[in-house]
C-alpha cells in the first residue's frame, strides 16, 4: 500500500457502505477505491462495483414477493375463467333450449290440427 489508505469497517449489510464509498467517489475523484474484503474473500475494485448496483434490501424482497404472487394470480384467473366459462356454457344451453321448446310446441299443435282435420 502506497500512499494515503483507508480502510472501512462496517458491521451488517455490505451493500449501503459500498453504494456510500461509490457515491462518494462520484463527487471527490481523488477516492481511489481498489478493492475489499468480504468476509474471508477478497474483491476487486469491479466486483466493489457490482455490490454497489445491489438493489436495497427492502425492493428486493418486493421482487420475491412479486415473484411468489404471479402464479398465484394466474391460477386464480384461470379458476376464475373456468366459473366464467362454465356459466357462460350453462346459459346458452338454457337459451337454446327455451329457444327451440316453443318450436316444439308449435309442431306438435300443428301436428294435432292437421290429424283432426283429416278425420
């Protein structure tokens, strides 16, 4: 190490401390960030940068949870469109025969009146 040096600390969740030493970096060009340890790992300055681009903590778990919730509400859309469906399917049924009962009726009145006429 050559030159000023400094080292951070940070107890918990990486991800804030290296979006705060990128941020800060943005604005005072003379912070040189060339790499880190995570744990027992050592990380260059890039992957530094990929932790930093990390969405927070709280809009990733909306991402899980959206994630959990997109089947969950096809099924029930599909659920829902075989209800739909199958009434649908019901009333025309129903349509159709209350449609042909008076054709019905009325062949059979036909048929009545033209068997007395013939007598």
């Amino acid at each position: 190490m050559e030159g000023p040096v400094a080292i951070a600390f940070v107890h918990g969740d990486a991800v804030p401390a290296a979006k705060a030493l990128r941020d800060f970096g943005r604005t005072n060009p003379e912070l040189v960030v060339k790499g880190g340890l995570l744990g027992p790992r050592l990380i260059t300055a890039a992957e530094l940068t990929a932790l930093a681009d990390i969405p927070p903590r709280e809009q990733l778990l909306a991402m899980l949870a959206g994630g959990f919730q997109a089947p969950l509400t096809k099924a029930a859309g599909l659920f829902q469109a075989f209800t739909r469906n199958f009434a649908y399917g019901v009333r025309a049924l129903i349509d159709q025969r209350a449609a042909s009962e008076p054709a019905a009726s009325t062949e059979a009145s036909e048929s009545s009146e033209s068997s007395e006429q013939e007598e």
